[in-house]
C-alpha cells in the first residue's frame, strides 16, 4: 500500500511544477496581454473621439470604447485587489511568492 502514497506524493509533486509552470508561461503573459488590449481599445476610442468631433455618431462609439476600456481596466485592477486583500488576510509575505518561477513558498500549517 505505501506504493500507491508515494505515487501519489510523486504525482502531487509534478502538479505542482505543473500548475507553476501554467501560471508562468501562459497566466502572467495573458495577463499582460489584456492589460494591454484594454489600454488600445481605450486609446482607440480616445482617438475616434477626438478625429470625428462633427460626427456625433462616431463621437458615441469612440466614447463608448473609451468606457469599455476603463471598465475592463477596472475589472483587472479589481482582481489584483481582491488576491492583494487575500495575500494580506492570510499573512503571506510576499518576498515568499515568486511569479517568475511561479512558485509559493507556504510556511508549514501546524493546527
């Protein structure tokens, strides 16, 4: 039966990297990339503003991609927030997450 607990340990040890290296190479990149999106989609809308100022149309539509950009830059900034208050509640220092290892280094839980 110890056979099945160290396959399990073993298993557990690799999801771990695993899930790490996900968080690495494809999470904080994406994250990025929407943080990006978002500033071009507002900035887009910025300019499609400020270039049709006779054609109310197109001023709506440029005020309306200026709001979504703000709103999507919300969302995001709300998210880092809400993992921010986490760190915080659950006294998680940061000098033991390292996200561009993506590792976590927990203290042990002794109940």
């Amino acid at each position: 039966m110890n056979l099945f607990l160290v396959n399990t340990a073993y298993a557990s040890d690799n999801l771990g990297k695993f899930i790490g290296n996900v968080n690495k190479q494809i999470i904080n990149p994406l994250i990025v990339l929407l943080f990006a999106l978002a500033l071009v989609y507002f900035l887009y809308g910025v300019f499609e503003f400020l270039s049709n100022a006779e054609n109310e149309e197109s001023k709506t539509k440029g005020k309306m991609h200026m709001i979504y950009g703000l709103i999507g830059f919300t969302i995001m900034m709300g998210v880092w927030s809400i993992l921010a208050m986490l760190q915080n509640t659950f006294n998680i220092p940061k000098s033991q997450i390292d996200p561009e290892k993506g590792t976590v280094n927990l203290p042990s839980y002794n109940p």
